[in-house]
C-alpha cells in the first residue's frame, strides 16, 4: 500500500491505539514518577552503621560533654551525654549545630599567609618556618610577643603562656569575659582564694542578679536541667523579662545599673534582721556601717524604682531559705558587670553564711600546671586586656611586635571598636590559630588553622561556675575534615626548634599528666567521664572592707550620663557566643520579630517608644559614646520603660552567609570603663539614644 | 486550499491577517506564561508568592471559578437535551466550547499548581475514596472526556471536514447521542461542582470554610452547584455578547440572551436564599461552637465588604435585573447583570479559596495577606490566552451559531 | 459537623507529647535537633513561617498586658499528630495516613503530588511544603542522617515524632526478644524531647500507666491546642499560668482581659 496521507493517519492511529494496549506507556509514566524521587541534584544520603562517640564542647563557654551520632565514620547529629555530671544529657542549640559547624563554609582549609592585603595558601612547612623566624628574632625582648587566648579551660594555654614567659614576655590575656572580672574581684579586691563555683543544685533558692543563668550564663545546660528537675525556687532581677525570666517564678525589674544597689539594700535588711551575719569576717562591721550611714536603702529605691517593702521582702525570702544563693553577674555572659555588682551580690551570699557550704559558692582550686616554665594559672589570669589596649590606644604602652590568638575573636567581640581596633592594628605581625574565617583572622599576618573540636584532643578545667574542681578530657570524633593541624602539638615543636623545651612530646602527654596529678582514670576520661572533686579553699585572707571597696562604693553613686535609654545587651546561644558566629541550624531559629531579611531587632516597650518617637517596626539608630548600630524597633512589653534591648552575636562581617551582614554587632556600642576604687576595666552596659531614620512601615 | 474555504459558509469573517494579528496578541500572553512556566518548573513553586500560609492562591481560586462559570456547559445541555428548551440550540455550540476552554484551563493551572506534576496520575491509581479532591479529580476527568466527545460534532461540521461522509455521518450519529452525553455531563458536573465545594466545608480545622451539611455533604456541596448553575449560562451568554462586539456581527438572537438572563435570575434567587440562610447559620452556629465571632472572620484586608460585595453587587442586585423583564430588555442592564452575577460567583470562589487560609485559628497565630506573583498572573493569562484562542479559531472556522446567517442578512 | 468525614481508629499505643510551657525557656535547642535529626536544609534566611521548611516551632505567646505586668512564654509546637487528623482525609493520593499502631500521622515523600490540600486543612500550620529543592553548603551534606530521604521540591512534609527512632526501638526490642509494642518509656524518645535542657518535652505512651505523659495528660494544668475543633491532638500542654491555656483554644467571652 502506498503512504499516503489516509494511509499515514491510519498507521499513526493504530499505532496510538496499538501501543496503548501494550505496557510500555503505563511502565514510562510509572517509572517517571520514581524518576521524581531520584533527581540527582537531590542529596544521597550514603548509609552505614550508626554509633555514637563522646566529645566536650569548645565553641566558648560553657565546656560539657556531648555525645555525637557518627554514621560510618560521619558526624551527623549531637545530643546531650547523660553521663558527663556538667550537663547530664542536656545540649544547647549551639552545640545541637557543631557538627554542621564542622562543614561551614567558614572553615579555613590550611594555613594563609597575607600579602599585598590578599591571603594566599601556603603549606605547614613553610608556615612554621615563618613562625618560628619571627620568633627567634623576638626571643629575649621583653614583652614583645603577646597572645588572647578566649579558651579559659584548655591545658594549651599553659603552653601558650609558657612560650611567650620562654620569649621573654608575660603579656598573656585571657579575652575579658564573667571569669576575669570575677577574678579581678573575688581574688584581688576582696583577697579570695580560688575560682568561685556555684553549688545550684544543692540550692533551694537562687536569685539572679543580671545573668541569664538557663540561656547564656556560666553553664547554662546545667542550670537548666536543674531547673527542668525544680531543683531550686528560681527569682530574676534585672531589666528584661528574658529566656531565665519567662520561666523564673518572678520577675523582678531592675535596671542593670541598679543590681549592686538591690544586693546592698538586701544586705541592709540581712543585716538588720540577722545582726550576727557574717560577724566573723573581716571588714563586715564597716561595711554594715557603711550601709546604714549611706542610705543605701533609699539610693536603692530610687534606682531600682522598687518599694522598700519589695526590697525587704525580697531579704525575708532570703532569709527564710534553708539555702539562698545569688548570682551576681553580667547580662550578657560577657563583660558587662562592674566591680561594686560582683561586690555586693559576693558579699550578699557571704553574709547568708553561703561560702563553701553545700548550694552556695565553692571556692574551687586553680587547676595544676603542667608546663613546668609557664605562669601559673591565677598568673594568667591576671592579664588585662582591656587595660592593656587602653594603654596602646592611648600610646602609654607600646603594642607588641607580635599577637597570637587562640580560639578568640577579639576584632568582633571586644568593645569600644574605634580604641581596640586601634590598639590591636597597631601590632605588626598578628596569627590566628582560628577555624573560622572570622573578623579576627580576616585582620591577621598568618592564620594557622587550629583542628575543629571535633577532630582534636583537648581538655576543660573547671568551666566557669561549675559547684566544683572537674576536667574533661576529649578525643577526636572524626579524621581532620581540612588540612590544619593540632595547634597545641604544633606549638610544642615550635617552642623545642626555640630551645624552649617544655617537657612533653606531644599534648596528650601534658594531658595525661594532669590527669595522673588529679588522680583521673585517662580511660574513663576520653570516654566521656569526668573527674571531680569537692575541695574547696579555706579563706584566711578574705576581705570585705578597704579604702578601695569604700572608694568603688562612693563613686557608685554618681550617675551622669548623657543619653537617657539603658542599654540592655542580651545573648542567646542560637546565636552564637563571641567565639563563633550564627551556626547554620541557629539562624532557622530565629524568629520574624528578631531577624527579618538582614535587619535585626531592638527590643522596648511602648511606653519608651512613645518616648522615643517611634512605633513598631520603625528603623532606628541606637547611639552610645562609642559608636552606633542600626535595627528596627519590635515592642516588647516585657522590657523595662527607658531600656532598649539589644541582641548580641549579630553585625558579623565575615564568616559565612549565615551570619554576615545580618543585624549589627551590639559590641561596639560598649565603651571600656575603668572602675574607681576597684581599678577594675570592664565595660558596663552604657545609656543610649534612640533615633528614627524613617517611618515605620 | 484556500484560508478562505475553511470558513463557514454564507458568514463574514474577518481578513485573514487580521486574525492573525489577533491571534499574535493572544500568542503573547501564552509567551508570558510560558516564561513563568519556565521559571515554575526550572525552580520550583518558590517562584510565585504561595507560601505555608497560603497554601491555596490565584490558580486554586481561578480554577474555582473558570469551573463554576463553565457549568454553562452542562447546564445548558441539560436544558436543551433533557428539559427540551430548543431556543438554547442558538447557543448551545458555544456553550460546548467555552465549557472545553474552562475545564482544560482548568487542567493546565493544575499542572503547575501542585509540586509533583510528573506524579499527577497518582490521584487516578491511588484514590482516597474519602477525599473530596479525589471525587473532583475523578468527575473532572470523566467530564472533560464527555466535553470531548460534545466538542468532536462541532469541530466535524468544519465546512471542509463536513464534506467528508464519514466525518458526516461520525457527526450526524454523535448529534443523535447527543442527550446522552448531556445526562452523564450532568450527572458528573453535580458531583465535581458539589464536592470542589465539599472541598472547603469538610476543613474542620479552618471554622471560617467549616459547614455542617447533609450525611457526608457540607451546604457548601449544594452551595457550589447552585452558585454554578445560577452564573455559567449568563458567563456563555456574556462571551457571545462580547464576540458579537469585537467581531461587529450578531451571533445570538436577544430573545435567546434574555432567556439564559431569566434562567439565571431565578437560580440566582434560589442560590441567594440558601447562601444567606448559610452565612446566618454558620454564624450562629460553627463559629460559636468553634470558639469565633462573625467579626473575627474578617480583617482590613480580608474585610465583610468581600461578603456584601458577593452578596449585594454580584447577588442581589443582578438577581433583581435579571428577573425584572423590562430591565432584562435592555441590552446593557442584561449584559451588566451578567457581569455582576459573574463576579458574585468570583469573589465566592475567592473567598473560599484564600480568605479561608488566612484566617488564623490558633489563638497566637496572626493574619497574613497574599497577592498572586507575576509568574501566577502570567500563567493564569495564558491560560486566558489559550482559552481565547480556541475560541476565536472556533469561531472563525467552526459553524458555532445556527442563527448567524439570518441575524446577518 | 460533618461527622462522616472522621477516620477514627483507635490503637493500642497512643505516643504523644506533654510539653511543660513553664519549663520552656525558648532555647531552641529543639528545633536545632529537630533539623540536624531530619535532614531539613539549612537557610541564609532566618525563620519565616511562610517560607521556611520546619517541622518544630517554637512560638512566643504574650498575656496581651503592659509593662509591668506582661508575661510572656514559649510553647514549642510539633506535629499534633491528631487523633482525628484533618490532614488524612483530604490527601487525594492516600501520601498522609494514621494508620500504624501509635498512631502517628505518616506523610509519604514518593507519593505526595504536592497538592497542599492537607496544609489547607491543618489550623496547627504543621505541615509546610518544599518550595524549592533543598540546598546544603558544600560538605555540609556529609552530615546528613539516613533515618530519612531529602525530600525534592513540590512535597509536603511535617513532624514524624522521629518515627525512624521508633523503627529503630521496635528493630532492637525484636532483636533482645522482646515485644516491639511494649517499649520502655527511654527506648524512643524524638530529638527535640531527647535534647530539652529543661526536659520540658516529655514523650510516651498516653496509654501506657507506665510512662510519665500519662500521668501529665490528666492533670488540671494540662490543655490541647483547639481543641473544640475536635482534631483530638496527641501533644498535650502543660501550664500552672490560667492566660496560658486560655491561649490554647478560642473563646467567645472576650469580655475579660486575656491576662488573669
């Protein structure tokens, strides 16, 4: 038969009709439905054995163990370990995130030399050869290698430290944080010995002044899970109702400048209703003079806005308590209580018979040094940055030729940015043992990239506010994802090629001496344990009174400020802590009325805003002496009238898409203080002003 | 064979480059979709502004519609082929058509509203005999089958194909079919009609959609069919008016368009005395009992104006006109009922569609507001495009109008 | 009511979900976990509800009062996984059933077409859909879990109250010999309750006298969400704070003040 175009119909029908009566049509369309399934631009997800390892966090305060799930040899999730006693199975959302951490876009891959403003990769040889011809050329010359080290747990500081005391210098700096200021405190001015620990579980009443004890506080894991087991009747004093307030059975609103005034009002009433308190401790007597000649009550009352019926009633249920403990201490986790909040929270438990007594403070040994020619740990402690900055800044110190930093961001977390930016570009040659592309590195000579803590060994002692001596120690959870190397290990050749041998050959061999000198079982160590123990230090040197103290409270009273709106900083660990940036399941978290596009949120009440001249959703600038920061306004009716709250751990400029760019860093609004009386530096939460750039929407 | 020979006899037509002018505007809105269909398809859904809140938009609420005001279709067949109205035969061509333009529209929005096009078929081989969807999915198929079948006469009467005797003789036993087809298109359009409103009244979790019913059937079930009834013959009647318009020639005798109005005028009144005894009842009733006032129901956005606006303008108002004669005489009144009527049925449709979404029911949830993206819109266009195309080619070469001729003369 | 439209069926294990609001500090280590545990995507953009993929929320409630006597709490929701789901009987393709012993409510990646009718139908906005394919950082995508598939664009996915741990308890209880449907209160437990700091999630078997949720859900202080909608939730709240649970369902009476 001819094809012609009746023919062709006919064939092309038959064949329509043909081929639908065969599977072949039917099979296709099925098979393109799996076909939908298995697009391979979707992940595959590679299978294997699932067990679990043991690692410590160390992404900044606070140090516990967790447990991370591995599938084959992957990390793939982390979750609480409910054996380490310093969080029992609880994991913050920080730590939820590290093992995504470990793939961030971030992470420096192998060492950087910068040159002609540009970093360029260079090898582990040729960077240790950098290295240690800078510092030979340094050695003997007094104080010019320098280090901040933002690790306050870590044997590797001893190192550190022990090096630079190796090349001359003592300029060792732990970055300022609640551990130095308490040190500054407790061991300086009231002349404590040890760490202060605090015993909540054995509490049965705690009053915060200012931390945010189950957010961002000292370990917060652990407070909370002691919380969640009502462990202790929880009451909040500061200016914003946050995340330890929304839960606290009372929220009691006090500005933060206005938190050591409550705790010597409540030390007036202690006094007057239990006239014996504290009667053994030296200086008590001028202090309880001190008090009732200063009105303190009245000061109190007008600062804090609360009636002296609150404030003694507050004293009763203090009294009452079998074991009251108060918690002075900055709102944010970071720097921001002064010297006379510290004081008088202290002086408060030790009035309420609370030192070293189960559920109160524990004065905790400093742990033992195992480098044989570092400084000793209240020795590096002692370091004070921020002075030390004030004092390059203002050219009474000369900056030294040479600055390490060790798992800190200074660049990013340190205030008053115009000054220690200054001091800190004022350093020559800077290196960076940082992970992270972040603002710190970004700025140095040389980056050395440390091991992510997932793929390294390292120890914590005694993170702060833990109820007693404790050590972690944790091993390598997975292989080295990029080429760094172990910063500690890496320093210990270092310092032997510098003839400064310290007398280890590796850094699990430091650890496993410490260990043996605690007494530790190494094994039950890297598998997750921990050792502990509940010594805790007699005091014969304490003191509460001095013309210094006397001076700090005098002083305390002035109050002049140009701006009229406190400035309340407020940390979440979703967003990070000072060390790291925004983790990538952290910034989900975060909700419309915090994060929107990359603008964040302030947070004040309407009355403020009334105030202010401005509504919700305005875009404002919020001004201190030192600098200013851009947000949109979100009312919050659980903030104090004349406070804005200001979230911290956004304003990042480097780091990945997850953190740059989003928000401002609340940072640099916080100017550096020098305390009178107690010389101590820190950076109080200043008063702002409040500007509308334009209409709310 | 000449353009020329493929037009009806004894009627005009336009010069074929003029159409093809035509032709290419309406080719443009198809290009507009197609662009967003690339986008849809290369990205995914993100591409438009559907969201978690909105799950339901622009093309669930226009397919609504387009579905509703096509049940001319049906309905018409089923007063021309078993009521035996004959004078609807001047129309009933064209009523065919539009109905196959609205429910393959209808089936191209589909194709990019849900995620898995390529899975489509699964509502076929997996049904879940409890879900309202399915019945639609089901009756909609079957029903497009029957509009098919309905079209094939149409198309076969081609000036050129006719000459064929097969193609004749395939019409001519088709034409005697014919009221079959039109009982199954019937039977099939009450249940899609009905239960694409079933759809919303069965949400028990969204009390602003929620009705109480009859067995298994919300109100909304019978709500939908009589709103569908009351507007798809005015909608068909509309379109021929518009064509009569852009064309210059008469299509459809007045007296036919008069009597599509009175049919829908009184429809239009039954519907509105069961729709207003419904907002009453749901009002007094599911809200209550859900833990609702009326006012909540409502914000600026997604205000009561929507409810009088269907209600007043595209209810009562139209349904006055339409069932007055001396207003219904006058051609502009007649069209602009039509208009009105249609338009109640859209915000109908819409309403349920979307308001429905974004009501909040959690008690710390909020309002949000949702307007179709560019990619929504465009889409929707071609599909407008797309539907006028068919049109105008059946128009230009399909006998669509038996009294044509003589209204021309 | 349209009362045929209800699946009921009722099991012998009923896992469900006692969330204490007064122990919820708004951490947010849930809903890290929850992410981590479930492969859901990572964002450059921070939460909004309309576009991001998540299963567990954490809301921020407000007692409506000003300073100084606004109160505030956060109630994290998951799936409700709803004794008479609203989802199930509306899902055209059969992808969402409630028809395993524990009722959880499933949702089927490879047979969703994508519909959303089931969001539709859901007043807890538990369910959210897959607008784009997922993305994950270079590297990132090596900590994906295998306890479940990464879902393409165009299907809907919610919380499974990790229903791959309940495999896995049922798998190991099989293994030691005993009976996979009498599991011990520790040996499932979903990510988000297994990292709560606070232990403010707790999870069992309503059923079970055994398991603490039972207990919780009977006390005075516990409250569903709506449930005057008659979806019977699975996940119960517990608050002492009366402006809380009134802020569980809708009430008619707004004469008094939401916060009491």
């Amino acid at each position: 038969m001819a094809l012609d175009r009746r023919g062709f119909l006919k064939f092309v029908a038959g064949g329509v009709i043909g081929t639908g009566l065969t599977p072949l049509p039917w099979k296709v369309v099925d098979d393109v439905s799996i076909w939908t399934q298995n697009w391979p631009w979707i992940a595959n997800i590679p299978d294997g054995e699932i067990h679990s390892a043991p690692a410590l966090v160390k992404l900044g305060q606070p140090e516990y163990g967790i447990r991370v799930t591995k599938v084959e040899d992957r990390p793939v999730t982390a979750s609480g370990n409910p054996d380490h006693p310093l969080s029992r199975g609880a994991i913050d959302p920080l730590a939820a995130s590290s093992v995504q951490l470990l793939h961030s876009p971030s992470r420096i891959s192998q060492p950087l030399k910068k040159s002609d403003g540009e970093f360029e990769a260079i090898s582990w040889e040729q960077a240790s050869r950098i290295l240690i011809e800078k510092l030979a050329g340094l050695k003997g010359q007094r104080g010019q290698v320098a280090c901040v080290s933002g690790d306050e747990t870590s044997t590797a500081n001893e190192i550190l430290a022990g090096l630079l005391r190796g090349l001359g210098s003592e300029k060792f700096f732990f970055h300022p944080g609640e551990t130095t200021l308490y040190h500054h405190i407790w061991q300086k001015l009231m002349g404590g010995r040890g760490h202060i620990g605090f015993d909540l579980s054995g509490a049965d009443l705690v009053l915060s002044l200012g931390p945010d004890l189950l957010e961002s506080w000292g370990n917060a894991v652990s407070h909370q899970r002691l919380f969640g087991e009502d462990a202790f009747r929880l009451l909040y004093a500061g200016p914003v109702r946050n995340n330890t307030a929304a839960v606290a059975e009372r929220w009691i609103p006090v500005h933060s400048d206005a938190l050591g005034h409550l705790a010597l009002a409540l030390i007036h009433h202690v006094l007057e209703q239990r006239p014996l308190a504290g009667k053994d401790l030296p200086g008590v007597n001028s202090l309880a003079r001190y008090v009732r000649r200063n009105s303190t009550q009245v000061q109190a009352q007008k600062k804090t806005g609360l009636s002296q019926k609150t404030i003694r009633s507050l004293a009763r249920e203090l009294l009452e308590a079998e074991r009251p403990l108060v918690v002075p201490g900055s709102l944010d986790g970071v720097c921001g209580v002064s010297g006379l909040d510290l004081y008088s929270g202290l002086c408060l438990n030790l009035l309420l018979g609370r030192l070293n007594t189960a559920g109160g403070l524990q004065c905790i040994p400093e742990p033992p040094k195992v480098v044989r020619d570092a400084p000793s740990w209240p020795e590096m402690r002692s370091g004070n940055l921020l002075a030390e900055l004030q004092g390059i800044a203002q050219g009474s110190t000369s900056a030294p030729e040479l600055l390490f930093f060790y798992e800190t961001n200074p660049m990013y977390s340190l205030p008053d940015k115009e000054l220690t930016h200054k001091a800190l570009e004022a350093v020559p040659y800077k290196i960076s043992f940082s992970q992270f592309m972040d603002e710190t590195s970004a700025s140095c000579d040389l980056v050395l990239p440390h091991h992510y803590f997932l793929e390294r060994l390292d120890d914590a002692f005694t993170p702060f506010s833990s109820p007693s001596a404790n050590y972690s120690v944790a091993q390598p959870v997975v292989d080295p994802v990029h080429a760094t190397q172990s910063v500690p290990d890496l320093l210990l050749d270092i310092s032997r090629e510098l003839d400064l041998d310290p007398g280890f050959a590796s850094y699990e061999a430091m650890l496993k001496e410490k260990a043996r000198i605690l007494g530790a079982d190494w094994k039950k160590l890297i598998s997750g344990g921990m050792w502990q123990n509940s010594t805790v230090l007699s005091q014969n040197s304490l003191k509460l009174w001095d013309e210094g103290i006397r001076r700090m409270l005098d002083k305390s009273r002035d109050s002049a400020d140009e701006y009229q709106v406190h400035l309340v900083p407020q940390s979440h660990r979703k967003t990070g802590t000072p060390q790291t940036a925004i983790p990538p399941f952290g910034l989900k978290t975060l909700r419309e009325d915090e994060l929107e596009g990359d603008t964040f949120f302030v947070r004040l009440n309407r009355q403020t805003a009334r105030k202010n001249g401005v509504r919700e959703g305005s875009l404002v600038t919020i001004s201190s002496p030192e600098g200013s920061c851009q947000a949109k306004v979100n009312l919050d009716e659980g903030v104090m009238t004349d406070a804005v709250v200001i979230p911290q751990g956004f304003g990042h400029t480097e780091w990945d898409a997850f953190s740059r760019d989003k928000g401002d860093n609340a940072h640099q609004l916080l100017g550096i203080r020098s305390e009178p009386g107690s010389g101590m530096a820190y950076c109080p939460s200043p008063r702002v002003r409040i500007d509308k750039i334009e209409a709310a929407r | 064979m000449l353009e020329q020979e493929l037009i009806p006899e004894g009627v005009k037509r336009c010069s074929p480059g003029k159409f093809a002018a035509w032709i290419g505007i309406l080719l443009l809105f198809v290009l507009w979709g197609l662009c967003a269909a690339f986008l849809i398809y290369g990205f995914g859904l993100g591409v438009t502004n559907l969201n978690n809140y909105f799950a339901f938009g622009l093309w669930i609420a226009v397919d609504l519609i387009v579905i509703a005001l096509g049940a001319g279709a049906f309905f018409s067949g089923f007063l021309k082929y078993i009521l035996g109205i004959d004078e609807l035969k001047n129309i009933i061509n064209l009523a065919v058509v539009v109905g196959f333009v609205c429910y393959t529209g209808a089936l191209m929005l589909l194709a990019f509203e849900i995620g898995q096009p390529l899975r489509g078929w699964f509502g076929y081989w997996h049904a879940n005999v409890h879900s309202m969807l399915t019945e639609v999915i089901f009756c909609i198929t079957c029903y497009l089958i029957v509009l098919c079948i309905e079209f094939v006469p149409i198309i076969l009467e081609n000036r050129q194909i006719h000459k064929k005797p097969l193609f004749r003789n395939l019409a001519h036993n088709f034409h005697i079919t014919m009221p079959l087809f039109a009982a199954v298109g019937t039977f099939l359009s009450f249940f899609h009609q009905g239960s694409l409103g079933g759809m919303f009244g069965v949400l028990f979790g969204r009390p602003f959609a929620l009705r109480e019913g009859f067995f298994i059937w919300p109100w909304t079930f019978f709500l939908f069919i009589l709103s569908a009834i009351a507007s798809g013959p005015v909608f068909i009647m509309l379109i021929s008016a518009i064509m009569e318009k852009t064309s210059g020639r008469k299509l459809v005798p007045f007296s036919t368009k008069k009597l599509l109005g009175k049919i829908s005028g009184l429809l239009l009144c039954i519907y509105l005395f069961f729709r207003i005894l419904d907002v009453w009842s749901w009002a007094s009733g599911v809200l209550p009992r859900t833990g609702f006032t009326f006012d909540e129901m409502f914000n600026q956005f997604y205000g009561q104006w929507l409810l009088w606006l269907e209600l007043g303008v595209g209810g009562l108002l139209p349904a006055i006109i339409l069932m007055t004669p001396s207003l219904r005489a006058r051609s502009w009144l007649l069209y602009t009922a039509a208009a009105l009527a249609c338009l109640g049925v859209v915000v109908n449709r819409y309403v349920f569609a979307v308001q429905t979404l974004a009501v909040p029911v959690m008690p710390f949830d909020q309002w949000f507001a949702y307007l179709p993206s560019w990619t929504e819109w465009g889409t929707t266009f071609m599909m407008v495009g797309y539907s006028a195309l068919v049109v105008s080619l059946a128009y230009r070469y399909l006998p669509l109008f038996p009294r044509e001729r003589e209204l021309n003369a | 009511m349209a009362e045929t439209m209800q699946i009921r069926e009722e099991f012998e294990i009923k896992w469900g979900m006692v969330i204490d609001v007064d122990k919820c500090t708004g951490c947010g280590a849930c809903q890290v976990a929850c992410q981590a545990e479930n492969n859901i995507p990572p964002s450059t953009q921070s939460f909004n509800r309309l576009e991001s993929v998540h299963w567990l929320y954490v809301y921020k409630l407000d007692n409506g009062l000003p300073y100084p006597d606004n109160d505030i709490a956060y109630l994290p929701r998951p799936c409700m996984q709803c004794g008479n789901p609203p989802c199930v009987t509306v899902c055209p393709v059969i992808a969402t059933t409630k028809e395993e012993e524990g009722g959880i409510v499933s949702q089927i990646y490879p047979r969703c077409i994508g519909c959303r009718y089931c969001m539709a139908a859901c007043p807890y906005h538990s369910r959210v859909f897959n607008w784009f394919d997922p993305q994950w950082p270079r590297g990132m995508d090596k900590t994906l879990t295998p306890y479940t598939s990464v879902r393409p664009r165009g299907v809907v996915e919610k919380c499974t109250f990790c229903h791959h741990r309940f495999q896995l308890a049922k798998r190991r209880a099989r293994a030691e010999g005993r009976d996979p449907h009498h599991l011990r209160e520790e040996e499932y437990i979903p990510a988000c309750a297994e990292v709560c700091p606070t232990g403010a999630i707790v999870f069992g078997d309503l059923k079970n006298p055994r398991h603490r949720v039972h207990q919780l859900a009977q006390s005075e202080h516990a409250f569903r969400l709506l449930e005057r909608l008659g979806t019977d939730p699975q996940v119960y709240y517990l608050s002492r704070r009366s402006w809380v649970r009134r802020q569980g369902d809708n009430h008619v009476q707004k004469d008094q003040q939401r916060g009491e």
